[in-house]
C-alpha cells in the first residue's frame, strides 16, 4: 500500500512537469532559419545561416592540456559542426575575439581546403574556433 502511495505522489507532481514540457522548448534565433516574407506576393522563403564547409586531415583532430595563446588584432571566431557519419566539419561566423588578450586553446582542427592545402583551427575555450594563422604562442604581453 505504501508503494501505491508513492507512485501516485510521483506520477502527480510528473504529469504537468511532461506536458508542459514541449511547450516550454524554443529554438534560439541563431540556429533557427531565417524568414524573409514580401509584401506584395504574401511568399515567404527560408534560407539557413550557411557556412563553409572543410575536409579533416587524417589525424587531424588532437586534444591537449590548455596553452596560453594571444592575438594582436580583433580576429573571427567560429562555430564548428562536426559531421558524425563523414569526416566533415562546417565552421559559421560565431563573432569577433578582442585583440590584446590571452587566451586558452585546448584542441586544434586540421582541414583540408581546396587545392589540397591544409588550414588549422583552434578551440578557444568557451569561445569557439579561430584561425591558427590568426594566433600566437604565449601569453600576451603589452609594449611599453
């Protein structure tokens, strides 16, 4: 009887909790497609926010302890999608990283771009992918 009890408090307090669920999910606007609608022909037309698109080297995904990196100028940040059945990966404008700063870079991507030249790209962490031409070893250190 006990048990009984106990299963009807839980199923009570986890009924609205299930059904208020789907409704309470939202999809962010940055991931979501963009809708664009004309005035005069009442059509709407989606496009998905479109990034480029690179080959992984063999080997070329590598993990390590955190290093101090910097850079001098403002430089792009990207977000990286790894295909999970392909040796793809899309990278998307994410922002802008300030310049002037030390920054931690935990893994580095090898790629592939066109013409069989290969590119590095390196996680910096909590703010996405940035070029590795774009960064320097070490921490920053102002000129006097």
């Amino acid at each position: 009887m006990k048990k009984f009890a106990t299963m009807i408090t839980v199923a009570s307090l986890a009924l609205p909790l299930a059904l208020a669920a789907p409704f309470a999910v939202s999809v962010p606007a940055a991931n979501a497609a963009t809708t664009k609608t004309t005035a005069k022909a009442k059509t709407t037309t989606k496009t998905a926010t479109k990034g480029t698109t690179y080959n992984i080297a063999k080997n070329g995904v590598k993990n390590f302890k955190a290093q101090s990196y910097h850079i001098k100028a403002n430089t792009n940040v990207y977000k990286g999608f790894f295909y999970a059945d392909a040796g793809k990966v899309t990278f998307t404008k994410k922002g802008v990283l300030k310049g002037g700063v030390t920054y931690k870079v935990t893994r580095s991507v090898k790629v592939t771009t066109t013409g069989n030249k290969t590119a590095t790209f390196f996680y910096v962490s909590g703010q996405g992918y940035v070029a590795a031409s774009a960064m320097t070893k070490g921490p920053y250190q102002a000129a006097d």
